[in-house]
C-alpha cells in the first residue's frame, strides 16, 4: 500500500488527562455529502467545562473556529483551517412537570431523532412530527427545524450556549431567539458566534396529533389509528419513501428554501402558471415551493459532473457519485438559481450552511 498523508491515522494531540485533540481529522463520516475533507484540528467535548478547556488551548490561539453537529445541514467547500468544534453532551433531563406538561432540557449531542423517540415512547406531544430530522439537538433551533406542519419553535422555551469568543454562557428565552421560517438569529446576528450546549423543551402530556400534512392522516388510518406511536411511525414511514437516504446517497434534504414573496408577484406568477402550488401566508406574503419552480425548469434528475437534482425530489441535490465536491454541488446549486430567476424572476436562497 502507498503511504499518502491522507491514510496516515490522525494524529492525537494531548491537551489533559481527558481530553483530547484530533490533527488533520477525517470529515466524510461527519458531513451528509460525505464530501472527503479534513479538519485541522477536531474535537467533541462532553461538558462545558471541556469545552472551555478546548477553547483555550493555546495551541489554537487565534484559530477559527466551526460548531458542527451531525453535518446534515452543511456543505464543506474544502479542508477547515482551524478547530472543528463538536459538542458531545449527552443528557435528557425532565427539569419540571405539571400534570399537562413536562419540560425538559437535552444536551446539544443529542441525536434529534432518538429524543424524538424518547418524546414518544413517554407519552409527551409536540415533536412527534419533526421525527426522523437527521443531526443533533444543538443545531434544531439554528434553522428552527420544521416538518408536517410543526415548527421547533412551538415547544423550545430557552436556548443555553457559551459565546465563542467571550466565552461567557448565555440563556435566551424562546422570545429572544427571533425565531421565524427556517431562521433564527444563530443564522443571522449570531451566525458563527456561539456553541449551543443545551435547547430546553416544553412538551404535552396531553396534546392533538397534527395529521392534516402530506398524507398523514392516511398513513397514520393505515397503521391502525390516531395515537402518537403511529404518527410517529406514519411520518417515518413518509419520509422513507419520499427522501433519498443520507447514509446510502450523500444530500442534506432540503438543499434551498421556499422563498416568501409579495402577494403582488405571486399573482403574476398565477397568471402564468395556473396550477403553481402557493401557500398564501398572512400580511400580503405567499410562499411558492422551490421544488417546484426547479422542476418546471426541467432540473428534476439532471445530472452535473459528479453532482444531480434528486430524481423524485427536484429541492434535493446528492452527492451522485461518491466523488463529489463543495465545488460540483455549488456549481449545480448555482445553475439552479440562474434558471429560476430566468424563468419566475424569483431569487432561492440556500438552506444549506456553506462552509469555507
Ligand atoms: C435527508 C434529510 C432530511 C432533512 N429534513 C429536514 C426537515 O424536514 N426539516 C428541517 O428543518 N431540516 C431538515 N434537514 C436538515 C437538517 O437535518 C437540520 O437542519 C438539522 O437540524 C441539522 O442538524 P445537524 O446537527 O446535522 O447540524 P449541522 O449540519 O452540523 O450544522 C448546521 C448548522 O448549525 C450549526 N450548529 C450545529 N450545532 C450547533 C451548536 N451546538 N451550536 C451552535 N451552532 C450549531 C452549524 O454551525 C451549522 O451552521 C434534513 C437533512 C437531511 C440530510
């Protein structure tokens, strides 16, 4: 076998009896695309106190730093330059009860489905819809993830983290987190700022089951009934059939947002395309899917280099090949916003977090 630098074991750096620092780090298995690039420096702290410890190490003075959870929102555009920081607390702890509800704060190392199925296995409601999100617990409020109809918004109550730079913990209310459609200000003011260490949650014991979303209903009838084990199992059951697997076909689900636009440019929209699918939002704003618009520009199944447009899903762009880059997905992504702005003069933005 040739001995390349890339099949050399990464090499450990010591920073205390318990702790150490991974040096030119492997990320395939971290990143959904599972783009080949490495790390400069990794490392998954447990607690607070570690990660106060990693930060301080001097031998990452000045280094930049990148909060990464399960990689299933990101795309690497090549090697990081600095310390992949993975937090790694792993906690689910009931801090208060009612007789309707259960609040309970989990560590940001959480993997989102299994507190999802903790949720449903007790008997608590709110999350049962956001089942089988891939990633981690410390990353849900970044985007405020959302799936059939529920928002995480609607049950988190107070996000903990430290701030990168100062160092100091912080504790937002659900209020000061400025939470809207795929948003948060950890994607806006705070974008690259701050490590989340644990998202507190309010859960139902009592609770309705929204079904009104993508066949759920059916699928849920099918199983054997409202209950929350089988829309648990419906959604599971849904997003199987419909999204490409991560684990087999590198993609991180949904690759744009559905704009919002003014009610005024949506109408001219209808005008040309009559059956354009628009959800009419309050205020004047309507939201088109990018799905679609993608489609109807004929990318659905289109293949670029090593990079293509899902076949059943167009808002889906994988890893084809195996081979892929940051470079072949953004120059597909780039293609896309072209012909969509061409064809509805609509720009898409993109829900991936693009990492240089
Ligand atoms: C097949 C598939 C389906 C998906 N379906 C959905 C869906 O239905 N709805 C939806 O909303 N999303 C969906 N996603 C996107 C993704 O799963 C979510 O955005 C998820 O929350 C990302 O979690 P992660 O731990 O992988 O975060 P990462 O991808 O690791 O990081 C995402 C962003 O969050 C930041 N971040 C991560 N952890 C922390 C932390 N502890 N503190 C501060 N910042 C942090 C990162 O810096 C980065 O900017 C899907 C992805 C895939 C691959």
């Amino acid at each position: 076998m040739v001995i390349t630098p890339k099949n050399i074991i990464a090499i450990q750096i010591r920073l205390n009896k318990n702790m150490v620092l991974q040096y030119d780090y492997p990320l395939k298995s971290h990143n959904t695309f599972h783009f080949d690039v490495y790390a400069e420096y990794f490392s998954a702290p447990r607690n607070v106190q570690e990660i106060t410890e990693v930060l301080t190490a001097p031998i990452l003075k000045n280094k930049s730093c990148f909060v990464l959870g399960g990689g299933s929102n990101v795309l690497f555009q090549s090697n990081f330059k600095g310390l992949i920081l993975k937090p790694d607390i792993q906690s689910i702890q009931v801090i208060h009860q009612t007789a309707q509800s259960v609040w309970v704060e989990v560590g940001a190392g959480v993997d989102w489905d299994s507190f999802v199925e903790w949720s449903v296995s007790k008997g608590h409601y709110g999350i049962e819809n956001l089942s089988l999100i891939p990633g981690n617990v410390g990353a849900s409020p970044v985007q405020n993830i959302g799936a059939y109809g529920t928002e995480i918004m609607d049950v988190i109550t107070q996000v903990n983290g430290i701030f990168l730079d100062s160092l100091e913990t912080f504790s937002f209310k659900n209020s000061q987190c400025e939470f809207s459609y795929r948003n948060s200000i950890f994607k806006n003011s705070l974008k690259g700022k701050t490590i989340i260490t644990s998202v507190e949650f309010v859960l139902g014991k009592r609770g309705n089951i929204k079904t009104s979303y993508g066949g759920v209903a059916q699928e849920v009838e099918r199983l054997g009934g409202y209950s929350l084990k089988n829309t648990r199992q419906a959604i599971i059951n849904i997003r199987e059939a419909k999204l490409p697997d991560p684990a087999v076909i590198g993609n991180v689900g949904s690759f744009f947002k559905n704009p919002i636009v003014e009610n005024t440019v949506m109408n001219k929209i209808i005008q040309e395309f009559p059956d354009a699918p628009i959800y009419k939002l309050d205020e004047g704003y309507s939201k088109i899917p990018a799905g679609w618009m993608i489609e109807q520009c004929g990318w659905k199944g289109k293949t670029l280099g090593n990079a293509a447009v899902h076949k059943n899903q167009a808002l889906v762009l994988i890893n084809k090949t195996g081979l892929a880059n940051g470079q072949d997905i953004l120059a597909l992504a780039h293609e896309i916003e072209k012909s969509v702005k061409l064809k509805f003069g609509i720009e898409i933005s993109k829900e991936v977090n693009v990492v240089s």
